[in-house]
C-alpha cells in the first residue's frame, strides 16, 4: 500500500504544479524552496508551533515533485532504499555511537 500512496501523492503533486502554473523544469530552484521548507518545518519543532505536520508535508510535496522533475519513480526508490537500510549492520563504539559496519545481508 505504501508505493501506491507514494505514487499517487506524486502524481497529484506534479498535477497541481501543472494546473497553478508552479516551477517544473528549474531542479535547482525546486532544492532552493525544499530547502526553505526544512528551515520552516525546523522553526515549527523548535517553537513548538502547530503547523510542523503541515511543514512536513510541504517536504515530501516537494521531494516528490524534484523526483518527477528528474524522472523518478519514487515509491520504488524509498522501497529500495528502506530495503537496503534494512540489511545494513551497526555496532556501537566506545563512546556508543552507532557505527555501520559496511556488512550488508542479502537475501
């Protein structure tokens, strides 16, 4: 259920640039305002503010417009992604950080 999720959200945020006339060819403008938004969703945490969930939101909205903008299906980037991180192994150092270890368990 979650890559139809992601790709739905991702099909209906492209339709919305198109439909209000927002940026869809500049990549690097696009980084430019996902990056504003992280400032906002951080100041929302920090001041304890009500709108952090609507700043998030504003982050995958954006996230899933660049991957479109560069051509990717991004549903089976994040499967991909969270399958591999699944896989990675970690140990905890002497002052108990979280150190990988580079191993990785295939299956």
């Amino acid at each position: 259920m979650t890559e139809e999720w992601i790709t739905s959200a991702q099909q209906r945020a492209w339709a919305n640039k198109l439909v209000k006339g927002f940026n869809t060819n500049d990549v690097a403008l696009e980084f430019g305002l996902l990056t504003a938004e992280v400032g906002e969703a951080f100041t929302a945490w920090y001041r304890h503010l009500p709108d952090l969930g609507q700043e998030l939101a504003d982050i995958v909205i954006y996230t899933l417009s660049i991957a479109h903008m560069n051509g990717l299906d991004l549903a089976t980037e994040v499967d991909h992604k969270l399958t591999r991180n699944t896989r990675r192994e970690y140990r905890r150092d002497g002052h108990g950080r979280l150190l990988r270890t580079g191993k990785e368990h295939q299956s």
